[in-house]
C-alpha cells in the first residue's frame, strides 16, 4: 500500500483543487445551472485530452529550434485541443442554450486538463524529494498554471458568448479570434515564466489573476447578453 501513497497523493493535489475552481465557476450559472453529467464529461474530456496533448507535442517539438518555439507551439497544441474536446462533448448539446454556458464548459475542460496536468506534475516530487517541495509545487501551479488554463479557456468560451446569437459565419470568426487570443495567453504567460526569476514568479501569477478579474466583469456583461428581436411593426 505504501507503494501507492505517492500517487494517491499526486491525484489529490492535482484533482482537488481543480474540483474546487471547477464549484467556484459554477457559481457563476446558479440561476440556470447547467447538468452536472454534462460537466463531469467536460471535465473528463479535458483529463483524456492531456493524454491526447503530450505525443503531439512531442512530437512537434523535435522539428523546432528554439524553447520559446517550442512553447508557443505547445500553447497553441493545448488550447485547439481543448476547444476541440469541448466542441465535440458538450458545446453542440441542446443544454448549451445561452451565452454563458459554452464558458462554463470551456472552464470545465479546462479544470479537468489542469488536474491531471497538475498530478503529473506532482507525481515527481511526491515520489522522491521533500514534502516542502511538493507544497510548493502545488501551490505554485494551484495559483498560476491552473488558472492559466481556465483563463485562458474562459477566453474562447467568451468569444463564444458574445457570437452565441449571431450568424454562423460569425460564429466561426468569433472562436477562430477566441483560439488565437487564447494562444497568445499562454504563450505570454509561458514566456514570462521562461524569462522571470524564481524570487519573482508570483508577480507573473499576479497578471493571471488581474485577467481573471477582467474576465469576471465580462461575465457580468455575457449574462446580460440576449436575442435581439425585431418587431413586425418596426419601420
């Protein structure tokens, strides 16, 4: 049994944490909360597509020169195939049926790749360094990687949201804009870990957390968002 408490151990810091974000942005569809099923398989999606992410990536890297090439591509890798397993689980479903849903979804997927991003991540240091190593590592991803990953998500969903009434040329313009802004997210984000001091990283965290506040407020505005109608007796 011994054998296992490491991985026990990675699976519950990388899993509850994610759970626990994944309640919080819950919250914020409370009037009309999408299915609990529907969000547990967009939570499971984003776990699989880690395992889909990593050969690819690797893949890929082998043909690149330079990390910060690498990283890029690696962002871009990460937040097309999230989107994809978002598109394919959840977003054509009848229940995504007003703008903010395909954000909470875009947030589930990305909650569920981060956990077991995250218990990968944790699984070395569980297995052979220190316990303050380990807090330190799931501390330093619990506040800057995961919510990378949702804002980062939570992007594409608002693109979504705001092209949720219109055409479906401008919907596809819309997600096609929502993908690139995600990717130069995290390819920033990404950037800045490679170039900041360790001492300093929390200051990188913090701009995660600034565009996490900018992002609420625009939640504000995406529930407010509604049909237009236009009357019969319009002039």
């Amino acid at each position: 049994m011994q054998e296992f408490t490491p991985i026990l151990g990675a699976v519950a810091g990388g899993v509850f944490p994610a759970l626990a974000w994944l309640w919080f942005w819950r919250r914020e569809d409370a009037p009309h909360p999408e299915p609990r099923r529907l969000i547990a398989l967009a939570f499971f999606a984003g776990m699989v597509t880690v395992a889909v992410v990593i050969p690819i990536q690797k893949y890929v890297a082998t043909f690149l020169a330079t990390q910060m090439l690498i990283f890029t591509a690696w962002s871009a890798i990460e937040e097309i195939m999230k989107y994809a397993a978002a598109r394919v689980t959840v977003l054509w479903r009848r229940e995504d049926d007003e703008p903010i849903d395909p954000v909470i979804y875009m947030v589930a997927v990305a909650l569920g790749f981060a956990a077991l991003e995250n218990t990968l991540f944790l699984l070395s240091p569980l297995a052979g360094d220190t316990a303050v190593q380990t807090i330190l590592t799931g501390n330093l991803r619990f506040v800057g990687a995961t919510l990378l990953h949702v804002l980062s998500s939570a992007v594409i969903g608002v693109a979504l949201a705001l092209s949720f009434y219109k055409p479906q040329r401008a919907k596809r313009v819309y997600a096609l804009g929502g993908v690139i802004l995600a990717v130069a997210l995290h390819s920033v984000f990404n950037f800045l870990i490679l170039n900041t001091a360790e001492e300093h990283l929390l200051r990188t965290f913090g701009l995660v957390w600034l565009g996490l506040v900018a992002l609420l407020a625009v939640l504000e505005y995406v529930k407010r968002i509604h049909p237009m109608v236009t009357s019969r007796f319009s002039m």
